[in-house]
C-alpha cells in the first residue's frame, strides 16, 4: 500500500481523500497546498506537509499522487508539476460509483460517490466526475474535463479539453462539447457547442 499525496486542500480535495480513505489503496493520507483552509468542520484529520512546490522534496519511492483541485486549469498546472517530479499520479473511484469494465478512465481522474460511467466511454487524465454525475456509453471526455454534480451526459457524447459541465445539467445524446466550454448550472444543451463558449438555459444558448 502507498502514500497517497493530495495537491489542494479545499473542500474538493477533502472529499478526494475520503472516496481514496474509503477504497483502502492507501497506507496514509497527506495534503500539499499553497494557501491551506482551515476546516472548520473541527473534523480535519489530514496532515498538510506544505506547498504544492515542494512536492518533489517530500515524495517518497512507492508515493502516488493526485490534484483536487476543481478549477479545470489551475489542474492541468498542477499536472505539469507532478510530472516533472515524477510521482505517479493516482486514479481515484468511491466504492460506490459505478464504472464499466468496458469504460477507460485515465490516470489522475477521481470518480466521486454515486457517480456512472457506462459501457464504451472513454474518460481522459485530471477529469472530475462528481457526485451522482452519469456519463452514459461511448461517451468521450477529454483531460480535465469536471461534470458536477447530479450532471447526466446522454450516450456518445464528445466533451473537449478543459470544458466545465455545470451543476444539474444535461447534454442529449451525440452531441459534441468543444475545448475550454461552460455549461451553467441546470443547463440543457441539445445543440453542439464551438469551443470558449458559456451556454445558460433550456435549451442552452451562448450568453452574450
């Protein structure tokens, strides 16, 4: 069993440990962050060892790490620096998520509780698949993608790198995401969506 190295300690990074604690892949769980919250639950078990930058100092042969951060570029930052130290990143999945033995999920994703991701889809590195989140079959998702919470992704849908798919929202069947996209929270897209864009509303429309 191994350390397991969580960049962020906000909320997100807390629940990553959770799901991690409850899988029992891990020896011990620590924290690395640049500016720590307290947790004022006064239920904080975790250890912070100090900022992201000293990761490469602290880990240890047989470490493994993941990034719990939900901004979808300060991650794939934080990739960069874990792969320049060279520990393995960690791929994260609660015992209650359900996850295809014909589905692919990349290194250094996390699948949060009650979360699904069906036959034939294909999830990329650093993505989010929040709690009771869907992603329904032949789906393909590109790295650093984060799906909210209670989002429901219809089959063979096509999601670009970076895109925030927002709380509670729904994408139909075959539909393609571009890079870097926002979809507001409650969204229903049922049209394809060109990269950059911010789309609200049912049916979702770009804002502006």
């Amino acid at each position: 069993m191994s350390r397991l190295i969580v960049l962020g300690f906000g909320g997100h990074g807390r629940v990553v440990a959770d799901v991690a604690e409850r899988g029992g892949d891990h020896r011990s769980i620590v924290f690395l962050d640049n500016e720590p919250r307290p947790d004022d639950s006064g239920t904080d078990r975790y250890e912070v060892l100090g900022p992201c930058s000293d990761l490469g100092n602290i880990a240890a042969e047989g470490d493994r790490c993941v990034v719990a951060v939900g901004d979808n570029v300060r991650r794939s930052e934080l990739f960069v620096l874990v792969e320049d130290a060279g520990v393995p990143l960690a791929t994260i999945v609660d015992p209650t998520a359900f996850v295809s033995t014909g589905a692919r999920i990349a290194e250094g994703t996390v699948v949060m509780p009650h979360a699904v991701v069906n036959t034939g889809s294909v999830v990329g590195r650093g993505c989010i698949i929040n709690t009771g989140a869907t992603v329904d079959h032949d789906c393909r998702i590109d790295e650093f993608v984060h799906v909210s919470p209670g989002s429901h992704l219809g089959g063979n849908v096509v999601i670009g790198e970076g895109t925030w798919v927002g709380i509670g929202s729904s994408v139909r069947h075959g539909i393609t995401i571009g890079r870097r996209v926002m979809i507001g929270a409650g969204a229903s897209v049922v049209a394809c969506v060109d990269d950059g864009l911010t789309v609200v509303g049912v049916p979702a429309k770009p804002m502006g």
